[in-house]
C-alpha cells in the first residue's frame, strides 16, 4: 500500500443533490458553491455520480442520451449555453484540493420510479429487450429494475464506451463503477459467467492507464461493492481477481441500503492489506429497515458514526466512503451544511477514538420481503439477525454475534445492552459474554415497555424489592404501527469480557414469566456504548 492518510470519500446520487440542493433552474455559481460545502465540511474525494439507467447526468454525451427526469431539466440552460456542469464541479473540485471521480451506476434498478414520473427508460434499454435480464427471481423488487444483461457484448460494449467518453472528454481523476444493483447476469449463471464482468473491468482498467500516459495524470478505479466477498462472487464480480491484478485502486464494500456494524472489514482489508488496492467501506444514514422508517427517520447520531468509522479502522481501512448521507438532510436538523460536519471527526482515527461511541447492532433488513422473504437484501443473503428463545422449550438458548475493535482500558466507562421484544422483567436469564458468565446482581432491567405506572418498579428476589427501571420511551416506531412489549437488560463492560474482532452473547432462559403473554423472546437489538478517557 503506497498511501497511509485516511480520506474521506463523498458519492452524490444522480437526482438528490439536483432536487434537495441545487435550484431550478442551475446556475453556475451554484455549482461552485455547492463543491464549496463538500471542501469546507472535510471531503478529499467528491463522487458525482453521472450515468445510471442509460442516462447521462450533469452532461450532454454525444452518444448516450441525456436524464429525462424532470430534476436533471434544471441544468439545460447552461448545456444550451455551452457549458457542461460536469466541467465545473470537476474545475471547483480542483481549486478547492479535492479529486473528483465520476460514478457509474452499472446497472440501476430505478426502473418503476422512472415510469411513475412519466418519463419511461432510456431509448437504448427500451428499444433492446433482448438485451434486458428476463426471469427474475420471486420478489417485487427484483421484477421493477428492467436491468441489462451483461453476458451480451453489446451491453459491455455500450458500458465501456459511456466510461471512455467521460475519462478522455473531462478533466476527471477516476472512475467509480456502483455495483449495488439486484442482479448483473440471469439467477444461477453469474458465477460462471465472472469472467465477462472481469474482461470488461481490464478494459476500462487498460484504457484509464492509456489516458493517464495522455495527460501525465495517473486515473484510479474503484468500485462500490456487495457488503461480503461471498455475494460479490456470487453477483458474477470476481473481486479478489481484480484486487490481485491491480484492476482496482480502491474498493468500497457496503450493505446497499444500511450501516452495517457487523460487515467482515477485516476480510476486505486482509484482500487489500499488500496490494495497492485501498479500503474505504461505506457509511450509510441508517442502521436498519427498522431504524430507517421509524417516526422521524432520524439518522446515525455522530457518536453511532464514530462507532462505525473505529471499527471500520480497527480493521484496517484506508478511509470512509460516505453514501445517502443527504437523504434524511432533507428533513432532518441540523440540515447542509451543518450536518456534514461530522466528517472532519471521521478522516482522523485518533479524533474518532476520542469521542464517545454508541454502537449499534440492529436486524439489517428485518421488517423488509421485497427480494421474497423476510430479512433478504438483493443477493438473497438474509440480514436480519435474531436471538430467538422459546418458552415452549426445557432450556432455550441462543446466541448473537457483534463485532467490536476496541481496547476498553483507555474508557471510562462501557455498557452493553441488548433488548428482548416479548420480554418481561421478571423473566431470568443467564447471560453470557465470550464464555464469561455475568452475574444477575450485575444486570440492569427495565419493566415491561406497556407498564402503565412508573412508580414503584421493582421486582422481588431473595426477599427483596429490587428497583426495576421503567423504560421511559423509545425511539418512536412507525407511525400507526403498535408498540410491541418488551424489556431491556444492561450490564457494564470490562476489557477482559470482550475480544477484538467477533464478540458472542449468549443468553438463555433459566425461568419463565408466568404471566408473559409472548411466546417466545426475540433478542434483536444490542447496543454498546463507550466514553473514552
């Protein structure tokens, strides 16, 4: 690895920043001012994301059809004028010392969105079915993309040239090809059919060195990737080839949608460790499904983001790709630009070690069937991890899996706490931490979250009333959903309870509620709070 300092690297959707940000109609000033932001709020790398779905964005190709969406209207002024607003945020982006790369969605799955607006698909993805994946698998959100297949020559042709004509038209610093979509070859033939993606990945490779011996400027090429090694081969993208054939100057590993504490960092970082491949995994606004459609769709606190960003270093990552931080912007105090602010904190791993860190271990994708089941994101891998202990069985048991980098001598203070929907207070349970057996009097818990009253909460034990805390409210659920009834358990952690890297809770129910009404405990949610010295 040639490059020690951790960066910051920011990807701009298409559409959000043209609708949320930028007026209509475009001018150029507000282009400048907008680089402007992203340099005063701490980023080294800006991604402006400028083709998805057969469109080009933030310019006019001469052989690709330009955004028919009504927000990308706004910049046809200054195109008319002459002026590719592409042109400026790259020529801002450099007298503000920042890079500028250009993002590639590779195959977008906004299909259904686009035929909501009106404005139907690009006339090269319409007027080619055959070209088109057929035969989804079961799941509404894998029948909406209308994607390209790319065992077909012409796709990858189509999808080389649109990334040439921007590397060799722009005074760009790379390239990022998004590879987050539902699928890039018919179910059950990606793997076999890897080396497709891979020749097209060597070209565009090929033809960025070829451009940078043009203009004496060294072009890199990342890609943001499927969360886990294993979907990646199993979506055809054979990334371990690409890292060890320095096709790649970065990777971006993430779950497509969430913030994901518990993604193998440390096996990406053990692919990139000896190569020149640099490792910046995905910060994302929301923990969960859950966390994201609750009432006010708050987004990670900067203690959470500080918590991802530490294990994200821990790890071994070169830096954080930020991605969807503007969505909840848009309705969410502090607002831009005040709310980019966290990532001054995030480019320095000392700084981020010396703040406060609320770890949060949520069921990804549970609450979410599009792809056909409960839990499922788009590569068919459930997330949605669960504790589940049945009051109907003799000794229920289960255990939960958390990833944790930390050296809890240099805190103050840490705290874990994990909470049992259908719990009550009065069940008891034996919690265990890595093998270690943490005593009851060392547990906290609350009543049952549909008590009533919260005076006098207490529980009985060996003839003493204990105090049993009320649980004083949650983050709202959503909007006219029921509260379910749970209770939540705490206990205080010491650096010899837990490991660097994989953490496991086990917990098991040594005695039963006899007035609980749920008849089994899921345990879904822990929590991890450290105040460094």
């Amino acid at each position: 690895m040639t490059e020690t300092a951790h960066r910051i690297l920011y990807v701009s959707d298409p559409s959000t920043i043209a609708r949320t940000v930028l007026p209509d109609p475009v001018r150029e000033a507000d282009l400048r001012k907008w680089v402007d932001i992203l340099a005063d709020s701490g980023i080294d790398i800006f991604n402006q994301e400028v083709f998805s779905q057969g469109w080009t964005a933030y310019w006019q190709s001469e052989h690709y059809e330009y955004d028919q969406r009504p927000q990308h209207q706004r910049f046809r002024p200054l195109i008319e004028a002459g002026t590719q607003p592409l042109d400026i945020l790259i020529d801002q982006s450099h007298r503000r010392g920042m890079q500028f790369i250009a993002g590639f969605r590779m195959n977008d799955g906004h299909a259904a969105h686009n035929r909501k607006q009106g404005v139907g698909i690009a006339e090269y993805i319409e007027s080619n079915p055959h070209l088109r994946l057929h035969d989804p698998r079961p799941g509404q959100n894998y029948q909406e993309p209308e994607a390209l297949d790319f065992t077909h020559r012409e796709v990858r042709e189509f999808t080389y040239g649109v990334v040439e004509e921007a590397a060799c038209g722009f005074d760009i610093d790379g390239i990022e090809l998004c590879f987050r979509d539902t699928a890039y070859f018919p179910p059950h033939h990606a793997a076999e059919r890897a080396h497709l993606m891979t020749d097209l990945i060597q070209n565009i490779r090929t033809r960025l060195n070829e451009r940078g011996k043009e203009t004496g400027k060294k072009l890199m090429l990342g890609a943001r990737i499927y969360a886990t090694p294993a979907e990646c081969a199993s979506q055809g993208l054979d990334i371990c080839n690409w890292i060890q054939n320095e096709l790649l100057d970065y990777i971006s590993p993430q779950d497509t949608m969430y913030a994901d504490h518990n993604l193998p960092y440390s096996e990406w970082s053990a692919l990139t460790r000896k190569t020149a491949c640099l490792l910046y995994p995905g910060l994302l606004p929301w923990n969960s499904y859950r966390a994201r459609y609750r009432l006010g769709r708050i987004p990670l606190s900067h203690a959470t983001c500080r918590a991802l960003a530490h294990t994200m270093y821990g790890a071994g990552a070169n830096g954080v790709s930020i991605y969807n931080h503007f969505v909840p912007s848009v309705w969410q105090p502090p607002f831009y630009p005040q709310g980019m602010q966290v990532f001054h904190q995030l480019r320095d791993p000392e700084r981020v070690a010396r703040g406060e860190r609320h770890y949060i271990f949520d069921p990804t994708w549970d609450g979410f069937s599009g792809f056909g089941a409960n839990g499922r994101r788009s590569t068919g891998v459930i997330n949605a991890q669960q504790l589940r202990l049945s009051r109907n069985e003799q000794h229920p048991t289960g255990e939960f899996r958390f990833q944790l980098f930390e050296n809890l001598q240099h805190a103050h203070c840490a705290t874990l706490l994990f909470r049992g929907f259908g719990l009550t207070g009065i069940d008891e349970l034996d919690v265990r931490l890595n093998g270690h057996t943490i005593p009851d009097e060392a547990i906290g818990r609350t009543a049952s979250s549909d008590r009533v009253t919260t005076v006098d909460s207490t529980r009985e034990k060996d003839g003493r009333n204990i105090p049993c805390t009320a649980q004083g409210g949650r983050i709202e659920f959503r909007a006219l959903a029921e509260k379910p009834v749970f209770s939540t358990r705490w206990f205080i952690l010491s650096d010899s309870l837990v490991e660097r890297g994989d953490n496991y809770l086990s917990i098991a129910l040594t005695k039963s509620d006899p007035e609980a009404t749920s008849p089994t405990i899921v345990i879904d949610e822990v929590e991890i709070f450290v105040e460094p010295q």
